[in-house]
C-alpha cells in the first residue's frame, strides 16, 4: 500500500490515535487531518437503479495535545451526508501513560475491533467489506485500561453501549469489550476480540467475537477476518474476508480482496463481495485509488460499482 493511505494501520493495532503528519502548533498542541473525495458509479440489480455520486465524502481536524505522560485528542468531522454542513465531534478523550506499556483512556473513542480502519486512510481500498450487518462498532464513551509490549498487547473497556452510545452506564445498560494481541514473529499479528452489548431486561444482549491476522513480508500484505455475531432475536452470522495488497513500486500497489457476509435471520442472507483496487501516491501528502466492486447476493442479483477516490492528509 502506498504511504499517504497506511498511515493508520500500525497505530491501530494497540489503538493509538491517529496522528497522520502531524503539524506542530508549539511543544503542547499539533493538528492533522485528512480530505477524502470520491466519484462513484453503481449498477445496482437487486434494484434496477443505476446512480453516481461526486462527493466530498470526509473532512477531519484532530488536536493532538501533549503533556509528558498525560495526552489528549479531539477530533471534529464533517461527512458528506451531513445535511447542517457542519463538523462533529468524533471523539475526545484524554490518556495517561503509567510506563511499561500501561495506559488508561478515557472519554469518547473509537473500538478496539475491525481488520478495516473506520478512516479511509487506513484502508487498502475505498469500500468496506461485508455489505450487510455493520457489526464493526464506532465511537462510544467510557473508559478503558491497555498494555502492549513487543509481543502481547490488552486491552479492556466499560463503555455505555457498543453499538447505541448515548453518554450513560447503567446497571442494565452498559458494554463491555476486550482484546489481546500477538506479535510472536515479525510481521505477523494476531488479534481476538470480544464486545458485547447488555441492554435492558425488553431487548436480547448483542455479542461480537472479531478475529484477525495480518502478515507484512517484503512488498506483501496479507490478511484475514473472522466475525461471529448474536444482536439476539435469532439475528446472528458470520463474516470473513481474505485480502492481499501488494507494493509494486514505492508509489504504486494493488489490493484484491474476497469477502462474504452471511446473515441467518428470516431464512439467511448471504452477499459475497470481489474487489480489486490499484492505488497510487501523486505527492507525500495525496494518495489515489481506483476500485472495482461486485457483490453477489445470489438470486436477487449483482450489485457493481466503480470509485476513484482522492486523499489528501495534513
């Protein structure tokens, strides 16, 4: 993958913040961020709709505020489809580091789980992989505890709810979610995952286990997902994606990934998704991308999309 658009990817295996090419503000303060824009065309058989979108799709500012062992991170973003036009809070939350790898955040932030970055500078192509469940959470509030060394990484968090964060933990509402991570030979990373979401006494808990494994050897990058998932009420599935990126040149690479979603309510559910992806870096701070998609959900058709996309990090 080229350099503008890997930025995120070794920070987010021990859940770093984003720091991207950081501007120093003075000693305490930096500020980075990103523009994503896309061209997308999609042909769309399960509907009979063809569409196409030119879009400014994201804008972030993150503040990156450093104070010896305490660190603090704010960041606002806009999205495309923000009808106020206006930016959001994202996440906030502060860190303090007690050395030896131990840390406590605390705040607004983003889980620990997904092979695939919630960025797009993070990603090897412009969609996402599984076309049915979003079982991958988002930000929510809480407070978690983290350890990493060089071969093992932990981690634990309380948080108000995986996949509803509505800034309260009650004794009948609250989530839970948990990682460990393996480093035990160069280049290759393991992790396991766990979140689980305990709603009120009317509504079933929700549960996600999230397995990945990565491998980086020369200009190769291999990976693999695993998801297994319970929202109750007889909606579980499964998900998995095998993808592989390649580095022809410094500034040019190639992603081709598999993925399939399998959903088993009301009688199942199955889209199996093929995306290849050429990408490119113009500039240290512009990366581009081409990608070609298909999902197949079987009898009720294909649906086919093409996106150029345009990343510009700051």
């Amino acid at each position: 993958m080229t350099k503008p658009l890997r930025t995120l990817a070794a920070g987010l295996l021990f859940a770093a913040p984003a720091t991207y090419a950081q501007i120093e503000i003075n000693e305490n303060l930096s500020v980075s961020g990103f523009l994503d824009m896309s061209i997308v065309e999609t042909d769309d058989e399960t509907t009979g709709v063809d569409s196409s979108s030119y879009n400014l799709d994201q804008a972030e500012l993150d503040f990156i505020f450093n104070f010896d062992n305490l660190t603090g991170q704010i960041d606002l973003n806009y999205l495309g489809d923000n009808d106020d036009e206006e930016f959001d809070l994202e996440q906030a939350f502060i860190t303090y580091d007690y050395g030896d790898g131990l840390t406590v955040d605390a705040g607004k932030f983003l889980s620990y789980h997904g092979w695939e970055t919630a960025e797009p500078t993070g990603l090897y192509q412009y969609s996402y992989a599984y076309d049915i469940a979003a079982t991958i959470p988002g930000y929510f509030n809480g407070v978690r505890v983290n350890y990493a060394d060089d071969f093992v990484g932990f981690g634990l968090g309380l948080v108000d709810s995986i996949y509803g964060a509505d800034g309260s933990i009650e004794d009948s509402e609250y989530g839970i979610e948990a990682k460990v991570v393996l480093t035990p030979v160069e280049g290759l990373t393991l992790y396991l995952g766990y979140a689980k979401d305990s709603m009120d006494s009317a509504i079933d808990d929700m549960d996600l286990i999230n397995f990945w494994a990565s491998y980086e050897v020369g200009n190769m990058t291999y990976a693999f997902e695993f998801n297994d998932y319970d929202f109750g009420f007889g909606d579980t599935g499964n998900q998995w994606l095998v993808m592989a990126n390649m580095g022809i040149t410094d500034s040019v690479g190639v992603t081709a990934r598999i993925s399939e979603d399998e959903q088993d309510i009301l009688g199942g559910d199955t889209a199996t998704k093929f995306t290849i992806s050429p990408n490119w870096t113009v500039h240290d701070n512009l990366g581009m991308l081409l990608e070609l998609s298909q999902t197949d959900y079987g009898t009720e058709g294909t649906v086919t999309s093409m996106a150029f996309e345009t990343i510009f990090t700051f």
